[in-house]
C-alpha cells in the first residue's frame, strides 16, 4: 500500500469518530470503539511477542459501539499519534503506516 500522509486530523466527538484527510484524496473515518479495540501497545496486544503483528480493520469497523472518549491526541513526531482514552489509558502510538492499513471503510476492506 501506498505511504500516505495525513493532510488533516479531526477527531468528532459527537459520532465518537476519528477522521483523517490523507494527501492521497481518501478520507478514514474510525470509530473511537475500534480504535480502543485495536490499541497497539504491549499491554493491550498482550506482550512483546505479539508487536508488529497487523491489527484487522474489520475489527475496528464491527467492534460495537461503546461509551469511550477520546480525551486528547498528540502528535508523536511525524509519523504516528497518540490517544488519550477516555478509561485512563494513552499509551498505544498509532503509527500513520498503520491507521491507513486498518481504514475500515468498504473500499479498504474489499481493496
């Protein structure tokens, strides 16, 4: 898949979605629940052994709705974010090379 970049990052906290604008023209809209379900850090991932393993956009499209909220993102240098969730927890970076990989737009899901 091609490397994108994100032109624009808009989290909506009314739908509970994060939106990223890419510089190739596509738009991903992620549901704050899968999001929360797909966290990479090693706590959530459940160890070392499991890092780098690719998280699964259906996942992120079919984890059920819940009340999360994102409380804040910051920019990890130029190439990932990192949420602030609502239950407390910050410590997942989502690289932008995995957001784009986890779009769970149909597009994405079918491509």
């Amino acid at each position: 898949m091609k490397k994108s970049r994100p032109e624009q990052v808009t989290a909506d906290r009314n739908q509970r979605l994060l939106i990223i604008n890419w510089d190739d023209g596509h738009e991903s809209r992620y549901p704050f629940a899968g999001l929360r379900a797909v966290c990479p850090c090693v706590e959530c991932r459940g160890g070392h052994q499991n890092m780098g393993q690719p998280s699964d956009p259906a996942l992120v499209r079919d984890t059920p709705p819940s009340d999360i909220t994102l409380d804040g993102l910051e920019a990890v240098g130029a190439y990932a974010l990192q949420i602030q969730w609502g239950d407390g927890h910050s410590t997942g970076i989502y690289s932008w090379e995995m957001l784009r990989n986890i779009c769970p737009c149909e597009l994405c899901l079918s491509g």
